[in-house]
C-alpha cells in the first residue's frame, strides 16, 4: 500500500501530494471451495493545512486518449473531498492500474482560507503513474502541471497511444518550466521540488529550492491574474490556462498568438501580490514561514530569503525582462548575494520594508436592534516586515464605525487596535468595509457585515422556539414534542421523528459569538447523503399546526465559513400533511395524484442547476408541478424561474432569518401564495395552485379539504442521497435558532 501524505491545496490552489511511504497491502482468505479475488491497491491519503484551501474536490482517473478531456469524467476510479483544513478521504487505485493516471482538483466550491473567497484558479490537473507513488517521489497538481497537461493534449492526436501522451505531458512541463518559470527552471524540478517546507528540506539548498518553486508557482498565479484583468474578466483563470498552452504550443514561444493580451504581464514579477494576500511575491518566505504553524514542520525561519525570478521573455514586439529601477544593475531590489547557497535565494539585504497583515479579513456583526450600538469588535493590524509602516488613513463605509490607537505609524514587529461598532438606522442586511492606507503595498480591506433587527414582534404567534429553557446537549425527544406541538400519536402516517433519536441534534452555544444564547445543532455524517437514518445523521420531523388557510413561518439559519455545500441541501417548510404524502403521493411523484402540499427551502450548488453555489428557492409540490423551485431573486421576486440574473446565493459564516407566506388557493384556481423573505427583504412572491378537486384536468386526487397544517423540520442531503456529490468527506453541521408560526407578518 502507497500512502501519500500531505495532499495540500495552497495559496495559489496548489495540490500537493508528498511524503510517500511505501507497505503491503491486499490479501484474502481462502474458503473449501473459492478463493476470493485479492486486489491490491495504492492509498492515497491527504494531510492538509488549516488556512489554505477547504472543501476541493479531488479524483483520479484512468488517461484515455479517446476522450476530449483524456479521460472519462463520468467514471473516475477515486474520488475525495479535502475537509475544512485541506486534507481529503482514502483515495484506493488498484495496484494493477497499467495505463497512466490523471489527477484532476476541482476547487470551485472549495475556500481559500487566508482569503475567505474562492481560490484563484478552481481547476488543476496531471498525469502521473503507479510507477510514481511507488518510486517514493512527490505527486503534485499546479498551474505548471495544467498548462503542461493542455499542451500534451494540444500536441495530441486520434493516434496518440496512452503512453505516448504521457511522455508528450513530460517533455510538456519542462517547456512550461523554461517558457514561464521565470528563470527558476534550472534550479526546480517542477515534478518533484516540494513548494511547502516539511521535515526532509533540512538544508538551506532545499529550502532554496522550495521557496524558488513557491515563488514561481505564486508568480504564475499572480500573472493569470493581470491577464484576467486585461480581458476585461471575460477570460476566466481556466481559459487563461489553456490560451497560454495553445500559445506555447503553436511555435514553442509565448507571443500572444491565441489571444491573450501579453503585454500586461508585468516586468516586476516579484513586486506581484501572492493572490488573496497583500505579501508580494519576492515575500514568500514570510508565508512558507506561516504554513509551518499549520505542519507542525520544526525549520529555520525562512521569512528573510528571498526568490531570484526573472520575467520571461516574450514575443510580442517587446522583450519583457528584467529591470534595474535602482539602478545597482540587480533584476530584485531585495536580492541580495548569494552567499554560498547555488545564488537560488539571498539574505534580504536591500532596503527593508513594512508588510502590513491583518487579523481577519472578514468580520461579522449579527443582528442588533436599530439605533442601538453594537458591542466593540477589534481588528489587529500588525507590521510583520522590517520597517516601520506608516498609515496615511483608516477609512469605513456603512452603518459602521472606527476608532483606533495606531497614531499613523506601527514600528516593525508591532501591531495597533482598530475598533469598530455597528449601529445600524435602518433594517436589514448591512455590509461596509474598512480599508487602511499607508506605504506598504496596497490596501488592507477587511469586509463587515451586520443586521439591522427592526424589533417587530408578530403578536399572533402560534409557535416559538428558542431553545434557551434547554440545558445544552442532546435534544431530547421529549423536547422536541413539547416544543413542536407534536403529539405521540400522529396526524397522518409516516409522521415520524428523526434526529433526537439517532443522536444527531443537540443544543449548542452560538457558533457565531452573535449574542445569542443556545442553538439547535444538527450534524450530518461523513460519507453518506439523505437526513433521516442513524447512519446519515440529519433531522426530519413534523411540527404540528391547527390547520388554517395561510400561515408565515420563520426561522434561522447558520453555517459555518468552512461548511461545504452538498449538491442538494433541504431545510424547513410549511406543508400539509407529510413529505411522502406531499412529494410522493400514491406513486412516483406527480401532481395529479399528490393528496397534499408542500413548500421547504432548498440550497443547491451551481453544478445542479447552474445558478451559482448555494442557489436558494422555494422547493414545492402543488397542483401543477412537482420538485420545482421559486427562485430567491435580489433585483425581481416575481421573476419567472428562467432568470438566473439577480440569484440569492445563501451566504457562509453569519446567520439570517427565512421567512415564508403560504396561502391556499380558491380550489383549483392559481391564486394561492407563496412569498419569502431573507432578513426582511422579499426575494420571491409566487402563486400556486395547492389545491384541486376532480374537475380540474388531469387530476385524479382530490385533496379541496386540505389546509396548511405543520412545520416540516427538514436537514436533508438530496436529491438523491445516493450521488457521491451528497455524500461529504467530514462530518457537517447547519445551526438553527428562533422558530417561529404566525397567523401575521414576523421580520417585516
């Protein structure tokens, strides 16, 4: 068994795979007739760093030529998720694998989580061998590898056999190497230099080598960037990716010839920003310094090394190369000499300089009452260069404001406070952000947001829970009942009880720190999909309502920065009768045989429905149609379902409030409602046919008597709990606080 650790998806999203170690693995058992089938098979695992890229998805698969992509996307032979800190699950490929392998990153939901956004560049791939992992060689997934991977396909054809293809990605990445790694190709081997420190780059020529690699990998990043940009981010990071493949492979040169606007990469590389930060490049060591905090890894500081990276020269009427802007006929002002080391990196000897760096980038303020003042949050910038920083201004927008004892000046190795409140005048979603000038490169932003809490209070509530009569652990069944108005003998069948019972509720502080006190937790778990079984985790339960013509319902919800979305994500509706009865019915569900209703929420991600990850709707059941959605729109809420324009995406790390309004239709007219609400504002207002009697056409079950008479208590991953995308690596977990049933308006 091949055990590969380390499998990280760094700043740049980088997926690295390293320290391999080598055991047996397979056998059998013998019976008194048949010998079971031994396979067997290389492991990968993933060890990953907290703060650099959560939730990726990863897969392998066989290379096959026969395919556009040169694989099969529809069966790979491995898949995994890295978790919340970058590693991902047990990837087995059988051992007897003889045609080469393609790993391939996918981090469009994944989080960088220096930056809190989406990675850079969200897909990355290579080929590699079993030949590989067993050779105790490093297996790893960059943008070298990716642009190098396209110019193998681009060099490719219909005749090109498997194994040719993959020495055509070999001779490939050592061309990317030398075309676009700014001058670190004779000291990097883009296939096996490491670009994290570990415990085995002991001496300072592999730690030169590393920071040679990082830095060139940062830089690449950084210029896919600029060239972004100059499209005028028509282009996306992919796009770039393959355009500089196409260029390089049409004439072996980078000359813009498949479109890309070269002359904005930039002739100072290292004055570049590593994407997502404000270190430059010619920095890195200040951020290999910072992983070590995260691997545990026990080296020599490297915050003072610096890269030697050249700009590449390219053909497009104009030589981009190095500069000498001090004139001390040096590319790098902060190079220094090479002092013995193979002249990779130097002791920054230039002329020191501040690095600003902030606590957080992110900061959020929960809801507070309008015209009252939040509690004091304080943000830390510190100068981790080695000059003093000085600080022209502190700016804030929004219902936000600052105070602070920085004084314009923070002496290298310091930091000051900057404190900020919220006092919102208004209600609803708040955001700002406060930004900080001065002489080091760039700006510091740090977003805020906050939610101005109208106060209203709905006086003809049917139901409220807030959970804070509840000692914190599990919920009780017991609780459940008494809070949720349900009684031990239900109202229709299938009206069961999922969750308190399989151990997979509890009541929780406040993950947020947001003011409040206890929360209702619910987790689902690692590997498997659905929401109502001891094995999935989850919750579903119904809470009882006295049946009426129309009802609002609230609630609120949470889910942490580090969350990752499943394909499909269910939460609480109005409904009238049960979830089977309402989405099933007496067959496979359709509308003319459904004897009940229902309107849940649902969240899904861009890959279900191409409306941009965590897309919220109304999912309901009525008269006309089955497992359809009302949209959530910010600009229309009565925009028909068609318009992605304007999509409410569910955000991470703050909580807000749902709101719904169903009515019941005048039987078989479309003039039932269902409206609803985030945070006070009204982002969809649809109408619905929930009911019908035998006359409407096409009908066969009648339900004319039916009226809105639960809660449906619903965390559930599906869709089909059974498609790997419902299925996480880790254990999840959503927070829900402050149920409430009115017969009147809740949050507006």
């Amino acid at each position: 068994m091949v055990i590969v650790m380390g499998l990280r998806l760094l700043f740049s999203t980088i997926i690295i795979i390293t320290s391999i170690v080598v055991a047996s693995c397979g056998g059998g058992s013998g019976g008194t007739t048949q010998t079971p089938t031994s396979v067997s098979t290389v492991t990968v695992l993933g060890s990953g760093i907290k703060g650099i890229l959560a939730n990726a998805r990863v897969s392998i698969y066989e290379l096959n030529v026969l395919f556009p992509l040169f694989y099969d996307p529809a069966n790979p032979i491995a898949e995994g998720t890295t978790d919340s800190i970058g590693s991902f699950a047990a990837l087995e490929i059988p051992m007897d694998t003889s045609n080469p392998l393609v790993l391939v990153v996918d981090g469009a939901d994944g989080m960088d989580l220096n930056s809190g956004q989406t990675p850079v560049i969200t897909s990355l791939v290579r080929t590699f061998t079993i030949q590989d992992a067993l050779a105790d060689s490093p297996i790893f997934a960059t943008p070298y590898t990716t642009i190098a991977y396209e110019v193998a396909k681009f060099s490719s054809t219909s005749r090109t056999s498997n194994v040719d293809f993959q020495n055509n990605f070999l001779s490939a990445v050592a061309d990317v190497g030398n075309a676009l790694g700014f001058g670190v190709s004779t000291s990097v081997d883009f296939l096996a230099t490491p670009a994290i420190l570990s415990d085995s780059t002991v001496d300072q020529a592999q730690q030169a080598a590393v920071i040679q690699h990082r830095a060139a990998i940062e830089a690449l990043a950084a210029v896919i960037v600029e060239l972004k940009a100059a499209s005028g981010n028509t282009l996306s990071a992919e796009d770039i990716l393959v355009m500089l493949a196409s260029d390089l492979s049409n004439d072996g040169v980078i000359d813009g010839d498949s479109g890309l606007n070269i002359s904005a990469i930039p002739s100072n590389i290292e004055n570049l920003n590593v994407p997502g930060t404000q270190i430059r490049v010619r920095d890195i060591g200040v951020i290999l310094d910072a992983d070590r905090e995260y691997t545990g890894v026990n080296a020599n500081s490297v915050s003072l090394f610096s890269p030697t990276l050249t700009a590449p020269t390219l053909l497009s009427g104009r030589n981009i190369g190095p500069t000498d802007d001090d004139n001390t006929g040096s590319l790098s002002d902060n190079v220094g000499s090479s002092g013995g080391n193979g002249g990779f990196i130097g002791t920054n000897t230039a002329t020191p300089e501040p690095v600003g760096s902030l606590s957080t980038r992110n900061i959020n303020f929960g809801n507070i009452s309008v015209g009252s003042v939040s509690n004091t949050v304080a943000l830390t910038l510190a100068n981790i260069g080695n000059a003093p920083l000085t600080i022209s201004n502190i700016t804030i927008s929004g219902q936000f404001s600052q105070t602070n004892n920085c004084n314009g000046y923070i002496v290298n190795g310091d930091s000051c406070i900057i404190s900020l409140i919220f006092t919102p005048v208004s209600s609803g979603n708040k955001s700002g952000n406060v930004i900080i000038n001065g002489d080091a490169a760039g700006a510091y932003t740090a977003s805020l947001l906050g939610v101005g809490d109208s106060g209203f209070v709905s006086v003809n509530r049917v139901l409220s829970v807030d959970f804070e009569r509840l000692a914190r652990g599990a919920y009780k069944e017991s609780d459940l009942r008494s809070d949720f108005l349900m009684p031990t003998a239900g109202r229709y069948r299938n009206e069961i009880v999922s969750g308190p019972n399989i151990g997979s509720v509890d009541i929780v502080a406040d993950p947020a720190n947001s003011g409040r006190g206890n929360v209702m937790r619910v987790r689902h778990n690692a590997g498997v999909g659905g929401g109502s079984t001891r094995r999935e985790g989850g919750m579903r339960w119904r809470g009882n309502l006295p049946p009426a013509d129309e009802y609002y319902f609230a609630y609120d919800i949470y889910v942490a920065n580090n969350w990752h979305e499943p394909h499909q994500f269910k939460m609480p509706g109005l409904i009238n009768g049960t979830m089977f009865e309402a989405s099933h019915g007496r067959e496979s569900p359709h509308q003319s045989t459904l004897p009940a209703f229902t309107a849940i929420m649902q969240i899904n991600r861009d890959d279900a429905f191409g409306r941009g990850n965590a897309a919220m709707g109304g999912y309901y059941y009525d008269k006309d149609r089955v497992q359809r959605f009302d949209w959530l729109n910010t600009v229309d809420p009565t925009a028909p379902t068609r318009v992605v324009s304007g999509q409410y995406l569910m955000p991470q790390g703050r909580w807000i409030k749902i709101e719904q309004y169903v009515k019941v239709n005048t039987v078989n007219l479309k003039d039932g409602i269902l409206r609803i609400w985030v945070d006070g504002v009204l982002l969809s207002d649809k109408k619905h046919r929930w009911r019908a009697d035998l006359r409407h056409p096409g009908n066969r079950v009648s339900n004319v008597n039916r009226r809105i008479d639960g809660i449906w208590l619903y965390s559930y991953y599906g869709g089909n709990p059974s498609d790997p995308r419902n299925r996480e690596h880790g254990d999840q977990h959503q927070y829900y606080d402050n149920f409430i049933v009115s017969n009147s308006p809740i949050t507006h």
